[in-house]
C-alpha cells in the first residue's frame, strides 16, 4: 500500500520539477514557478498513471518499490510534469498571454 502511495508522491515532485526545468528552458512558455510547478505535478500524476497503465503498472501493481521502479516513476513524472506545462503554455501563448510576469 505504501508503494503506490510513495510511487505517486515521487510522481508528483518529479512532474513539479519537471514543469519548472521547461519552464526555465523554454521562457516563451514560462507560467512562472508557482504555475510551472502546478502544471508540473498535475502533468505528473497523470504521466506517471498513463506510464503505469501501458506497461503494466510497475510498483502500484506490486506495491514494492525497487530502484527500477523509482526510476521509471520519476521519468513518468517529470516527463508527464514537463509534457502538460508546455502544452498551458502554448496554449496561454496562443491566446495572447505571452509570458507570465512575475
């Protein structure tokens, strides 16, 4: 049980992380880091549970955590983290939002 509830939260963080490094490196998408990280970790857990659901579920399924397993969720989330922020990013760009002041 705890597996897939640490799984998760690493998801989480890694998509947070995420977002704010394609925020960083793509400034004309930049939602600035409160937002990055809020599109971060919403991408995350959905990047993580798509990952987990097209290759069998890695440690939700077996409830352990191995390094294999951490590993995969943090690329799932971080991936996930930085997917979804730069699509609201592109879309925010496209509706005129331009960069996000801070």
């Amino acid at each position: 049980m705890f597996g897939g509830i640490l799984g998760l939260i690493i998801q989480l963080i890694a998509g947070a992380v995420g977002g704010n490094i394609v925020g960083a490196a793509a400034k004309q998408l930049d939602l600035g880091p409160v937002w990055n990280s809020i599109a971060g970790i919403v991408g995350g857990g959905i990047g993580g549970q798509i990952l987990g659901a097209v290759l069998g579920g890695g440690a939700a399924a077996t409830g352990g955590l191995d390094i294999g397993s951490i590993i995969e969720q943090i690329a799932a989330g971080g991936v996930g983290g930085g997917i979804l922020m730069a699509i609201i990013g592109f879309i925010k760009q496209a509706a005129g939002g331009g960069a996000a002041s801070r």
